[in-house]
C-alpha cells in the first residue's frame, strides 16, 4: 500500500509536479493524499487539481502561527498524512507543526547547505563566484534550512551562466533528486545519528546526484 505524504506549497508547484508523476508510477511507494497553499494563486493549487488529488488553500496572513500551523496539521490528518514534504514552501514552521509530524517533514533547498541557506540561494550563490552550486533535501527542524542533510545534487556553474541560467538547471537537479529522496523516506531508509543521516540505500543509489 502506498504511503499517503501531503505536499505544502507556496508558488507554481513544479517540485510538486515531479512527485505527482513520479508517484504514478504504480512501483513508487508514496502516493500524494493533499496539497495545501498559503497563497491564494499558487499555480501547485491547479497542478494538484489536474492530477485528482484533494487541495487547499490556507492562509497565514493576520493570525497566530500556532493557528495557522494547527490548520494545516489538521487538514493533512483529514487525509491520513504520514510524510510531509514542503515543495517551495516560504513558511519557517514552528512546534505546533514539527510535533504532530516528529522527523517526517522533509525539505528541498537550492544551494548546497550549509551553505547559502534562506532566500535567493541561487542568486547569491552565483554572485560569490561558486564553482559547484545545487540542491539539498534535508529534514525540517525549527531551523532556516538547518535540519539533517539527507541527498544533494550538485550542478557544476558554466562560465555563460548568469543567475537565471543556474537557477534553472538547479531546478531540473531538484526534480530528480526531491522524489528519490522521498521514496527513502518513506520505505523507512532515513536513521538520524545526531545531525547525520544514514540512508539505507538500495543497490546502485547514491545520496547525491551530479548533475552537468
């Protein structure tokens, strides 16, 4: 049986997306049960629409965090949630969210934490003259993109690239590597040791991917 995993989102849902096709796959362990938005025009609302699959919309604006958060825990238990995973999610989340899902929140990043963590990643990571930026699934902690490192892909940085150029490849980096990293996930193969995770791969994968 697959596992039912709800997907927070904030903008067009393009990692959101990749999860969808990839969960078609009637090998693929997880099925995504629902989507929640905090932005009332976020285009992962129509992609989650299009693929039958339970949406909602749930603002944070002009209330407590503890109420927001206690929404969108609630609207995911509706829908049996075992796994969240946060696909441009722009919403640090507190206790009221981490304690109803304890080390099954995951995230997708794109740098290569620690570095450049926050906002603009790309950007910023083009501006310092990097030679190899990225992405990085990790676990959610009450942190900025500071939980436990699970995969990463790393996207070499051409001469030609200016920011939007990177950004995009980096992008197509996360679509290959989010959807690995939640099948880990959910077949149990994650074992947190302090701030490292230990993934039980299956024969032939690597935490990371290379990605020219």
């Amino acid at each position: 049986m697959k596992v039912p995993v709800g997907v927070l989102a904030s903008g067009s849902g393009t990692n959101l997306q990749a999860i969808l096709d990839r969960c078609a796959d009637p090998a693929y362990p997880a099925r995504v049960a629902c989507v929640v938005v905090n932005r009332k025009g976020a285009g992962a609302l129509e992609r989650a629409r299009r693929a039958g699959v339970p949406a909602r919309f749930v603002s944070h604006r002009e209330r407590p965090r503890e109420a927001f958060e206690a929404e969108l825990v609630a609207a995911l238990r509706e829908h049996g949630v075992r796994w969240v995973a946060l696909a441009g999610f722009m919403r640090l989340l507190g206790p009221t969210f981490l304690d109803a899902f304890p080390g099954r929140v995951l995230n997708i990043h794109p740098a290569l934490l620690p570095a450049f963590p926050g906002l603009h990643a790309q950007a910023r990571a083009h501006a310092r003259g990097v030679r190899v930026a990225g992405a990085t699934v990790h676990l959610v902690d009450a942190g900025t993109d500071t939980g436990p490192i699970v995969a990463q892909a790393a996207v070499p940085v051409r001469q030609e690239d200016d920011a939007e150029a990177l950004a995009a490849r980096i992008l197509a980096a996360e679509h290959r590597l989010y959807p690995m990293a939640l099948r880990w996930a959910v077949e149990g193969r994650l074992r947190v040791e302090g701030r490292r995770v230990r993934v039980d791969l299956p024969p032939g994968e690597q935490t990371w991917i290379w990605a020219p």
